[in-house]
C-alpha cells in the first residue's frame, strides 16, 4: 500500500509539473514568447504585450492582423487587461514555488531530496523516509499538491470567462458598426437624424453595460482568497502607548499623549508605534485587508515572534520585518535591504495582504485597483504576527485610523 500511495504521488507531482506549464503558456505572450509585459486585449480575444502588438503592426493604416488567429480589425483597437496582469504575477509566483521545493536541500539522513510531506508528523522527508519504518504508516503527498490545488481551482473558473469573454468581443464588433450604418442612413434620409441621435445614445449605454460586466480574471483570485480569509483583530498587549485601538479591535491610531498606567509587559512595543494582531500563524495560506484611506504615513506586513520590543530598531527582514510602508503622501516602498521603492498608479485606499507560510512568500495588493504591489520570498521558521503602524499624526493629515475591513467582494 504504501509503494501504491508514493507511485501514485510521484504522478500527482508530475500532473502538477504539467498543469503549471500550461498556465505559464496561457501568460506569455504569442510574438515575443515570454511573460505578458503591459498585455492588451484586440478585437478577437487574443492577448499580446502592448510593445510587441505595437510593434506588430508599426507600418499598418488600416486592417490590423491578428499574429495569432490572422482575424483582421478596421481599426487599431488595444485595451489594457490588467486582470490578466494579475495573472501574470501569480504564474511567476507559482513557478517561484515550483524552483524553490526544486532547490529544497537535501535529507539529513538519506540525502535524498525532500519531495514528499508526512501529514502526521507535518514535515518533509523524502522518498527513503517515506517507505523507512518511521513514516510508513502514515500519509504522504507531494508537496507540488499545493500548486496543484490553486491550477485546479484558477482553470475552473477561467474556462467561463474565456467563454464570456467571446461573446462581449462579439457584441463589441456588432455594436461598433451601428454608427457607421446609421451615417448612411444620414445620407438618404434626412428625417432620421432624431432616430440617429436615439440609436447612437442606445448604443453607448449598451457599450457601458457590457464593459462594466467585462470578466476579470482577478474574480478567479478573489473566489479563492474567500477560502483563506484569516479574522484578524487587534491585541492590546502589544501596542504602543501612544496608540489607541478601537472598542471591536478593528482600528488602531497614533495620538500624541501617551496613555498612562499600561503595563510594559514583554510583548507590548515601546519603541517602534505599532500594534500586532491577536493571532500569529506557523503554517498555512491566509488573507485580509487594511484600509489605509487618505493616510500620508502608514506601514502594515507580518513580524517574526522574536523580534525585539524594546530598544530602537530597524524593521528589515534580516531583523525579522516584512513590510511595505507609505511617507510623505507618496513615497511608496518594501522594506528590503536596502529599499525597494514601487512605483504605484492608483493610490491604494485598501491593501490585501496574502501569506503562503510553507511556500515562503508574503504578497501585497493594491485592492483600490485589483493590482500586485510586491511579493517577500523568504523562509520563514517562527510565528508571524500581522503588524500594523498607522503613523505618527502630524496634525490632521494622518489622524485617521488603519482598519481591517472584510475583503470587498466585487462579484
């Protein structure tokens, strides 16, 4: 039985292998082959980086080819997709994971690599363990099962949008030629032009109606991250004096006078004014979200359990920080060494935080604009603990609280 389950692991881990190369095929673009750079959408569906399809067709007029599907459009036509942006990132993401269990070292014991994960006992071993007297009673599976979980989950919902996709493309073309045609109408009938005004006011609002339904595939992330939402309140043994939490635990800000007659226990922060939240995480995928609003100075991320409380410090993750931070209004930055500054478009007004404790990644979105911000990779090895800093005031420009709002759902 246990040679049956390994066999049927080994072909798990190559079904997963399989999966994460067709996903990495559908973000790549068809003209230079590499991950969508900026990708566009045209007439027909297809999708390209904005410089190749540009490129594609710099000396064209008129009748613009498809490179893939050869469909020719009247008319230059590119859209931003920055759903399938999205996508992008978490393929990279994925196969981050991939090269990462690929490089994992090897086992103390047998110096095999360690490819399998022991649900009992909650650690990797390797093939040899696997089958050693040890674990052979237990239950091992590869530890690609995670990839394969999130492919499994993302092409099931993929497969209607495409679908959904082709008919808003068509009705798209449809509408497109009703000006045309109404102009001849014009032409040979002057008393149509009231109709013409009617038709043409019709067909914007019908346009309207289908762009704003148009299918993102950032829902595709949103219906799995609902699975991994973590309820995250905030611990008043950790925060600084000079923040106040709200009654529900849910907000935190920075006030001038310090509040007296708090106990300076060992978890509370009485240098660096921030707050942690109530509960920390060893293992596991888990998501929430900070509204940071108008705030000028905010920072929020995850911290190790072991980090240092009490005396001036720098929040870097050689320290054990994780974070991305906001000053001065608009100077956006990660926290590496030395900073990783991100040039961000829309301001957010809400970050979604995603942690893969296993895969060692922490990700930061822009839920304003349903875009990837920056992604730790990392290995982490103690509890991490949501931090949240919400600034210090500086008058009224940063008096408003950081607050953990439930995710939004677009749908």
């Amino acid at each position: 039985m246990a040679e049956t389950s390994l066999i049927e692991a080994g072909a798990s881990a190559a079904s997963t292998a399989a999966a994460l190369e067709n996903l990495q095929v559908e973000a790549s673009c068809s003209v230079c082959l590499e991950y969508l750079k900026e990708p566009v959408i045209i007439e027909c569906g297809h999708n390209f980086c904005k410089a190749c399809i540009t490129r594609w067709w710099e000396d064209l007029e008129r009748d613009f080819p498809c490179p893939v599907c050869r469909k020719t459009s009247r008319y230059r036509s590119l859209r931003p997709n920055r759903q399938l942006g999205s996508m992008v990132e978490i393929a990279k993401q994925l196969q981050a994971v991939k090269r990462k269990i690929r490089d994992e070292s090897l086992c103390s014991q047998h110096h095999e690599a360690l490819s399998l994960f022991c649900n009992e006992d909650q650690e990797a071993v390797c093939l040899i363990c696997a089958i050693s007297h040890t674990h052979r009673a237990h239950t091992v599976v590869p530890l690609d099962d995670a990839t394969q979980e999130y492919k499994e989950k993302l092409q099931k919902c993929l497969e209607p949008l495409e679908q959904k996709l082709q008919e808003i493309t068509s009705c798209k073309t449809s509408e497109e030629k009703k000006p045309g045609e109404l102009k001849d109408v014009k032409s040979t009938l002057e008393k149509c032009e009231k109709v013409k005004t009617m038709e043409v006011t019709s067909v914007s609002i019908e346009l309207e109606k289908n762009f704003s339904s148009f299918p993102r595939q950032y829902f595709a992330l949103r219906k799995i991250l609902k699975q991994l939402i973590a309820d995250v309140t905030l611990d008043p043994e950790t925060a600084h004096p000079n923040l106040v939490l709200s009654e529900d635990r849910k907000s935190v800000k920075f006030v001038e006078t310090r509040l007296r007659d708090l106990p300076d226990t060992p978890q509370r922060f009485t240098f660096y004014p921030c707050v942690l939240a109530t509960e920390g995480f060893t293992s596991g995928r888990h998501y929430w979200e900070v509204e940071v609003g108008d705030k000028t100075h905010w920072a929020v991320g995850v911290c190790r359990d072991s980090v240092s409380r009490k005396g001036e410090l720098t929040p870097l993750p050689e320290t054990g920080y994780w974070r991305i931070r906001l000053w001065n209004g608009d100077k956006y930055a990660a926290t590496t060494t030395p900073f990783t500054p991100l040039h961000i478009k829309v301001k957010p007004k809400r970050v979604g935080i995603f942690l893969d404790y296993e895969a060692g990644t922490l990700s930061f979105y822009n839920v304003t604009d349903r875009s990837h911000i920056f992604t730790f990779t990392d290995t982490f090895t103690e509890k991490l603990w949501p931090l949240f800093y919400p600034g210090i005031r500086a008058g009224r420009k940063n008096a408003a609280p950081l607050t953990i709002r439930p995710p939004t759902d677009w749908e």
